[in-house]
C-alpha cells in the first residue's frame, strides 16, 4: 500500500471513529424545586446554542437526545436558570431555586404596579385561572366570594344584567354606593363589564381601603376594581379555542307552590265537605303552578377564539367572542359580540406605545313582566283554551273565545254546576293571561360599544419615564317596547309602543411622569400627572299609542305619538394627581398620595376637591431576628389613613344628577285664558356651595405566612366615615319644594375581615389547598340632620315603612310586632282563592296602654348581612383537578312584599269577619308589621369544576399543545331561611339608600350544569 492510499484509509478510520464518539444518546431526569421538593411541569430544557429542547411533562420527567459535552439549559419562570455540562451519564436529576426577585407578584394599584410585599394598602387579587370556565354572561357574576370585604348580589336576574356590587357597605344616601370600575387604565361605567368577555381578563385587583383607592380621589370611596385583560408574550403564537354550553334552571318558591288538590284537602279536613267553588275548580282538570311555566330555564353557551404571541419588540393579543344565555325567565334572552385588539411595539430602547380597541354589540330581549303579578294568578287557569276547558266559557259575556285563545279567569264565571240554576263565580282577578302578559310584550335593549386606549412611552432617563393615554369609549342604547294588543285586560286600548335612543361619548386623556430607583436599600419609585375627561350624552324617547292590531310595530302605525323627549348634557372632570412610595431594606414600607379633583358637577367656589393619603407597612420577618425562622415566612403590620370621595348622583333625574347646583327648569304645560301653553317650571333649589361627598378610613392590617407559606392571609380592620353626604333635606313648603340637595349627614361602615390561604397536601401526585374569606360589616347612620327619625315609602298603594334613625343602618324597617295569627274560622273564606292568606295579623301593643298606634311601632331589621364568607377547596390528583366554592350571608333581611300579591292578601275572601273577631282594635295589614321581613340569610354551593387535562402524548399527535374538558356547575345546593318564602333572598328592587331592602318577587336565583373544552395549538 502507497502511502496515499495509506493516508486515505488511516483519514477514512479516524472520522469514523470521531462519529462513534460523537453518536447522541437519551438523557432522561425528574425536575423538581429545591424548596419543596414538588416536580416542575413546563420547564424548558434547551441543548445550549441550538434550536433542540424539550418541555417536562406533568411530573415533571423530561427526556432529550444529547451528546458529550453539550451544555443543557433548564429554564421557567421564577426559578433561576440551571445550565449542566453532559458527559457520560443517562439519567440527570435537577432541583432548580426559587428566583426570589421573579417571585415576588406584582399587584396593580392604579397608574402603575407594586411588589406585593412592599403594599401597605388593603388590596386582594384574583387571577384568572380557571374563573373563564364559570357559566356565567358577567365577569362581575364570576367574582361572588372570590374577595373579602366584597358583596356581589344577583339582585336582577334577568340574563345579562348586571348585580350589586358593595365594598365595605353603603357610604351614600343620595350618591351611587357602585365602586369605580377601570379597565386597563381606563374609567367606565359598570355596564360595561357586560360587554366583556372572561377569557380576556387576566386578572381582577381590588382597592379596598381609601389610602389604595385615594389616587382615584373624588371616585374612590366605594372602592376601585381594576381589571387588566391579556397580553401577547414574546415567542410562538399561541391559538386558543375555549367554549362551554350548560342548562340553566331556576330555583322556585315552595312556599309559592299552590295546588288545588291540597287545598282541597285541607277545607276537607277543616269543615268536612268542599264549597261549590271547590268542586266546580276540581272540575275544571288544571292542577299545576305558573312557575313551571314562567320559569322555563333555558341555555347558555359560550366561544373564544383568541391569538397571542409576539417578538422581543411587538406583542400582540387578538380574540373574539360569542355568549348567548337564554336566562332562566319566560322570552328571557341575552346575546354579545364582542372583539378585542391589543398590541404593544417597543420602537427603542427608550420609546414604546400600544394600544387596544375592543368594539361589542349585545342584543337583550328582557322579560317584561313583573314575577309577583304573574304568579298570583290560581293553579286551576289553563294557558290556552283545549276542548275541556273551552265548554265553561260564559258564552253570554264572551261569544268569540275559541280554542287557542288565552284563557282568563273571568271566562269561567257565571258556570251552572249542579244544572239548577245556581251560577257559581271562581275567577279572583280580572287580569289577562298571565303568559299572555309575557309574550305578548317584547321589549328590547341593544347596545353597541366602542373602547380604546392608546398610550405612549419615552424613557427620560434611566430611572424617569414619561407616559401619555388616550383613552375613551362610545356606546349607544337602542331600547324599545311593545306591548300587544293581547298583553292587557284593555286590549287594543292599552297597546303602544316605546322607544328611545341614547348615545355616550367619554374621553379621557393621562400624562404623568414615573420615577423608579434603587440606592442602596432605598426603593423609591413615585409619580405625578394630570388628566382630563368628558362625557358627551344625547338622546330622544318617544311613546306611540292609537294600535289596532300586532301587525305593524312601528311609531309610525301609531294613531298618537306623547312623551316626546330629548337631551343633551355634557359633564367635565379635571385631576392632578401624585403619589410617593418608599421602602428600605424590604422592611420599613410608606407610601403618599394626593389628589385634586375638579367637576363641572358642583358649585364655582367649590368644584374642586383634595384627597390624600398616607400608608406605613412594616414587614417584620426580615427582620434579623425573624429572617432564617423555620415559621414565620411573613409578617407585615399595615396602617393606611385616607380621603376619597364621590361625586355620582342618583336623584333618578338625569339633568338633576349631572347639574345640581345649577337652577334648572324643565318643560310644562298651563292653561292660560282658556288655551293650553307651554312654560317651564323650576326643577330644584339651587345650591352653588354644593361639593363632594367625602370619606375618610383608618386601615390596621396584618399579612401574614408561616410554615414556608404553606399557611398565609391577612386580617383587615376599617372605620370608613362618609360625610358631607349629598341628600335632600326639607325646607320650607313657601319655596314650592319640600326639599333641597345639600351636603349634609354621616354614615360610619366598619368591619373586619380576614383572607386565609392553606397548602394542606403538596406531593408531586396529589395537591389539595384551601381558601377561607370572611368579612363582617357594621353599618350606621350618625347624622342625619332635620331628617332624622324620617319615615319613608316605596308604595303609595301599600305604604310600608323604612325609618332612616340616628344610631342605626341607614335603611331600617320599620312597623308593628306580630303578635298571633287570625283564625281561619274568622275568615270571610279562607279557602278561596287557592293559595291565599289573611292579609291581617294581631300586632303587639308594645307600649301597653292598651291602643295600637304609632308609639307601638319599632324597628323590625335592616337589610344588610352582618357575616359574609366563602370556603373553597382546590384538589389535583394527577391529570385531574376538581375544585369547589361554598359561599354564604348570614344577618340580612328583606321586605318580601312579593307574599302580598302572591298569597293574595287583599282579596275580599281573606278579610275577616267583623261580627265574629276579636279584639279588632290589635289588627293590622300584614305589611305593616315583621310578617313580611324575612330572613334573607343563604349558602350556596356556588361553584363546582371538574377538569382533564390530556397528556401532551396524546395532544401533539392531533396537532395541539394543551387540551382540557371540563364540567362545571353553579349554585347547585342553595339554601335559605327558613322563614323565607321567595325564589332569591339576594334579589332587591332599586328603589333607594333609605328604603333599601325591598322584594316584590323579584328574580329567581339560577342553578346551571354545563360542559367545555379548552384547547390551545
């Protein structure tokens, strides 16, 4: 061999051997976290300089092909990076570190974010981790004992609308007790979180205390939630699909559930026979209750689509969404569209701007009917006339009833039972059909809705930025209401058609430069600004009346057009604001507010209102002392002084609301020489010295985490004083008023409330933790100037008293004692109409001298809870999770005045019989007195999820990253007093602050079981 080719073969052998060195082999391992031994899912493991890597599965196992001398990188988030030179070795084991810096949360606090350890404030947050998964068509709806200190109320139950939302309780009289919403920076209206959808919120933060809520100023005082929707993330777009479809059912009454066989039953063994009416009812065939038929359940369902992602530079959020909810109450019916675009672009090193708009559009067709009217109606009365029914129509007072028609109870009168002559009467009311009431009528409400909010950045200096919002949002409201020609006693007499259109215009406009520096120990970071905004509000009503028919439903068919109406307002707000906050070594926290709020609202000398605030924290686990315990993990001590305010009216008169301290004259008719002119009338007492309602809070707190976290929470204690109250006082009747708006009156809520947080089992195959949040709330009137001891109404026709008294809450009831039930042989007839009770009682004569009257009446209650409080228990075993919320009101009451309709208390068949009851002089109307304050107190299994999470092996080979299936339920248990007798205890009429707490029927509360899927690719 020549020593060519002896080269060639010696080359030829050398590179095989190098490719046999180099030959990859299977590195396998288990990653876990050093602090608790738990296996990390998700991690990325990366050959270092390549594109080759791998994520850990659930058990946090991972496999990678690799040869000698790669260098293997493990990264996830807040944990430091680990980086392993690999030599011979097939299995490696890693346990990452806690990145302590990455791991201490952000909270969002208005205008910017602070470490959660470093808050001095009362703050609770949720993160959006699975609350998408609820099957409801509010977010608001998803929050219900996720925070403490807040009381969400399902007080309208129609689908769509929107609940009650109290932080710390009421504050205001006169002014809205509504917390201020804002969404990523921007201020809107609490309608507009019906326009939102779940899936695009990432998390909700809550100022509850008036130093966190005072750089809001003049709109804190009722609290601040702040509500930030989803980013895109540098790397891969990630495409997710998530969509749920459930039933929905309502819970009914019952106490309202009516039937003529027990009622039957009942006379029997009272007088041992039935009365004509009896038998002739039973003869009829009808035996069954309207709710079966006005509470008709229904669907609801649910799809998003989103698609996030973005480079180093640019991150971009898309996605849309679809609900519809068909609500639980007859034509009930609820749609939204909604759109959101959200991008981000860092255009260098020292600018950035973004932005996002988000257009929706909902479509409701309400349930236009009042639920204590239609349910009164007797079990016996058929919907539509059959071929039994329609033989006892009197056909001498109704020739055309054919079958098909709504029957009514008057149909039936004037029957011959027996063939002798003797005519029978059974109706008790002279109402239409009670279905005919609901789906005759079809009454409208569609909205559509534009928000955006761009901004912009630029990085001063390192330490010192600028930024700039524009911010705004548009929304018009078409409403319109038909009630047909058979929806009413009066036919074609009462037909007419409603219709209004309103539109919005808000926009809003933020500058304010930000400073963050680090010196030492010294964190200090600190902002000033200036904002303006505007609302712009026009809009037009009209009633058309004069229709013959169904036929044409437009103003246009009408014979008469009345009611003609139109306005516009404008309202203007101005705010400077500042805020410092400080913490050295980690330990010794403070933060400084203040801001000045001007309102075209109020009087020129008193526009402009200041609000500051000042918090100290001090966190004593880093203290030397505390710093290496094997207990305490944390241990901050919190106090927080503050000012808000509020400047919303709710007078129920617009143009009063939005310009009270102006003279104001409305339009009006006279009669002059005998001709009808217009005028104009005067519509309040100027007041130029009318200024904000103010509140000032003391917040002690405690935050707190032992046995490394495994055990955390906080205590809270406020005393929140809401004064400068805006409310009408009375005047003297030579003004032509009886009362003026001023700022006058104190209210003092106070309370406790404690968030605890436990880690019970953590082992890499089973998880179980538990959340428990109670809250208690103390609510007081203290000064209610000439107006205290007032006594108050909601109904003329069924005057029921409120006392709004120094010394208790705000809104108390008011009335006789029950003493003792009337006799039922002391009733006119006490079974007839079925289901109907006496509508008076025997009251106590609590002053005993003998005579009923006013000095015998007391406080009967007062509607707002004195315990709220939520459990929840999260488990995992494995690929499964199942999670479920109790939640629970205990102290409140309402005015059920629904028992009076629905149990008939005004029929002439329950009055008592004057020659043969005693003691007449201690009788009273049920609803005067404590027979209609009932025990609004309930637990609700509110929320139940059961998930499956599909291993990745099975998801990659049909082409997703992640898919999970879910069921879910909602107020599957709901239990209440046992003295109440409605569909709702949370359900409350909107009448006002001073006569809060009343129920005429109301909405029933819902329970809904549904399934979904979540899939990302």
């Amino acid at each position: 061999m020549n020593l060519k080719k002896f080269a060639i073969v010696l080359m030829v052998f050398f590179c095989h051997f190098t490719l046999i060195a180099q030959e990859s082999f299977l590195l396998s391992g288990t990653i876990t976290s050093e602090s608790d031994q738990l296996t990390l899912p998700g991690v990325n493991v990366i050959v270092k300089g390549t594109n080759r890597g791998v994520v850990s599965n659930f058990d946090g196992n991972y496999e990678i092909d690799v040869v000698k001398g790669d260098v293997l990188q493990f990264t996830f988030l807040g944990f430091n990076t680990e980086e392993i030179i690999i030599n011979e070795q097939k299995t490696l084991d890693i346990s990452m570190s806690v990145d302590a810096q990455q791991l201490d949360e952000t909270v969002v606090i208005g205008y910017g974010t602070r470490k959660k350890s470093h808050l001095t404030g009362a703050v609770s947050s949720v993160v959006n981790e699975d609350l998408d998964q609820l099957p409801v068509a509010r977010i608001d709806d998803a929050l219900v004992g996720q925070i403490s200190g807040v009381n969400i109320q399902a007080t309208q139950g129609e689908a769509g609308s929107a609940p009650t939302i109290r932080i710390r309780g009421t504050g205001s009289l006169t002014g809205s007790s509504d917390p201020l919403i804002v969404v990523d920076g921007l201020v809107v209206d609490n309608d507009f979180l019906g326009s939102l959808d779940m899936s695009e919120v990432e998390s909700f933060d809550v100022l509850k205390d008036a130093a966190s809520a005072a750089i809001y100023g003049s709109r804190g005082s009722n609290g601040v939630i702040l509500i930030t929707t989803k980013q895109g993330k540098e790397g891969k777009t990630v495409f997710s699909y998530q969509t749920y479809m459930g039933f929905k059912e309502a819970r009914e009454s019952d106490a309202y559930y009516f039937s003529v066989a027990k009622t039957a039953a009942a006379e029997l063994a009272a007088t041992g026979e039935l009365s004509n009416r009896t038998q002739y009812i039973q003869q009829i065939g009808i035996d069954r209750d309207y709710q079966d038929i006005i509470f008709d359940g229904g669907i609801i369902e649910n799809h998003s689509l989103s698609a996030r992602g973005g480079t180093e530079k640019t991150k971009f959020s898309i996605s849309m969404g679809y609900l519809h909810d068909e609500g639980v109450l007859l034509t009930d019916d609820y749609k939204r569209y909604n759109l959101r675009l959200k991008l981000d672009t860092k255009v260098s090193d020292k600018f950035k701007m973004g932005g996002n708009l988000a257009p929706s559009y909902t479509n409701t067709r309400r349930f236009d009917g009042s639920t204590h009217d239609i349910l009164r109606q007797s079990p016996w009365l058929p919907v539509y006339h059959d071929e039994n029914s329609i033989q006892y129509v009197d056909r001498n007072v109704y020739p055309d009833v054919q079958i098909g028609d709504y029957a009514i109870q008057r149909h039936f009168d004037n029957y011959d039972l027996f063939g002798d002559g003797t005519l029978i009467d059974i109706s008790d009311t002279s109402n239409t059909n009670p279905v005919a009431k609901v789906v005759e009528r079809d009454r409208n409400d569609l909205k559509l809705k534009f928000y955006g909010n761009f901004y912009g950045e630029y990085k001063i200096l390192d330490d010192l930025s600028i930024r700039a919002n524009l911010s705004g949002d548009y929304q018009n409201t078409f409403r319109d209401r038909w009630q047909g020609v058979l929806s009413s006693r009066n036919g074609a007499a009462d037909a007419s058609y409603e219709v209004s259109n309103e539109n919005r215009i808000h926009v809003a406009s933020e500058t304010y430069l930000s400073y963050d520096t680090t010196i030492g120990d010294h964190e200090i970071d600190a902002l000033v600004g200036i904002s303006f905004e505007k609302w712009d509000y026009e809009g037009s009503s009209s009633l058309g009346t004069g229709y013959s028919s169904d036929l044409i439903k437009t103003l246009s068919a009408a014979t008469v057009a009345t009611d003609i109406e139109s306005f516009i307002f404008t309202e203007r707000f101005q705010s400077y604001f500042a805020r410092v906050n400080y913490a050295y070594a980690d330990k010794y926290l403070a933060s400084v507010s203040f801001r000045r709020d001007g309102s075209s609202i109020f009087g020129t000398e008193t526009k402009y209102g200041d609000f500051p605030a000042v918090s100290v924290g001090w966190d004593i686990a880093q203290e030397d002392f505390l710093k290496e315990s094997n207990y305490v993990s944390n241990l901050k001590f919190r106090l927080s002084y503050g000012f808000t305010g509020n400047k919303d009216l709710d007078t129920n008169s617009d143009i009063i609301d939005l310009y009270p301290s102006l003279p104001l004259l409305g339009p009006a008719s006279a009669t002059i020489g005998g001709g009808l002119e217009s005028a104009f009338i005067a519509l309040n007492i100027a007041n130029p010295d009318l200024k904000w309602e103010r509140s000032k809070e003391i917040n002690p707190g405690l935050d707190f985490g032992f046995f490394k976290n495994r055990l955390t929470g906080s205590v809270d204690y406020y005393r929140r004083t809401s004064d400068q109250l805006l409310l009408f006082n009375p005047v003297s009747s030579t003004t032509g008023f009886r009362n003026a708006l001023v700022n006058i009156g104190e209210v003092v809520n106070s309370g406790l409330e404690l968030e605890l947080r436990t880690r019970n089992i953590s082992t890499p195959n089973f998880k179980w933790s538990t959340t428990i949040l109670g809250s208690m709330n103390d609510n007081e009137l203290t000064d209610f100037a000439d107006s205290n001891g007032q006594i108050q109404i909601v109904d003329d026709k069924r005057a029921a008293e409120w006392i709004n008294l120094q010394g208790q809450p705000i809104s108390s009831f008011y009335g006789w004692v029950v003493d003792e039930q009337i006799a039922l042989e002391n009733l006119q007839q006490p079974f007839f109409p079925i289901g109907a009770q006496a509508q008076d009682v025997y009251v106590k004569d609590l002053n005993g001298d003998g005579v009923i009257d006013d000095d015998d009446k007391t406080i009967l209650g007062n509607p707002y809870p004195d315990l709220l409080w939520s459990l929840t228990n999260d488990f995992k075993i494995g690929n499964v999770d199942v999670s479920f919320l109790f939640q629970g009101s205990h102290g409140a009451e309402v005015r059920n005045m629904g028992d009076q309709y629905i149990f008939n208390h005004f029929n002439s068949g329950q009055d008592f019989v004057p020659a043969t009851t005693p003691n007449q002089g201690f009788i009273k109307e049920k609803i005067f007195t404590n027979s209609v304050i009932q025990d609004a107190s309930y637990v609700a299994l509110r929320n139940v999820n059961i998930g499956y999470d599909l291993p990745e092996n099975l998801t990659s080979k049909i082409g997703l990253t992640g898919l999970r299936i879910y069921a879910a339920g909602q107020n599957l248990k709901y239990w209440t007093a046992d003295n109440y007798t409605g569909f709702n205890p949370e359900s409350i009429d909107d009448t006002s602050a001073t006569t809060y707490g009343y129920q005429r029927g109301g909405s029933p509360i819902y329970k809904t079981i549904s399934i979904g899927l979540n899939a990302d690719f």
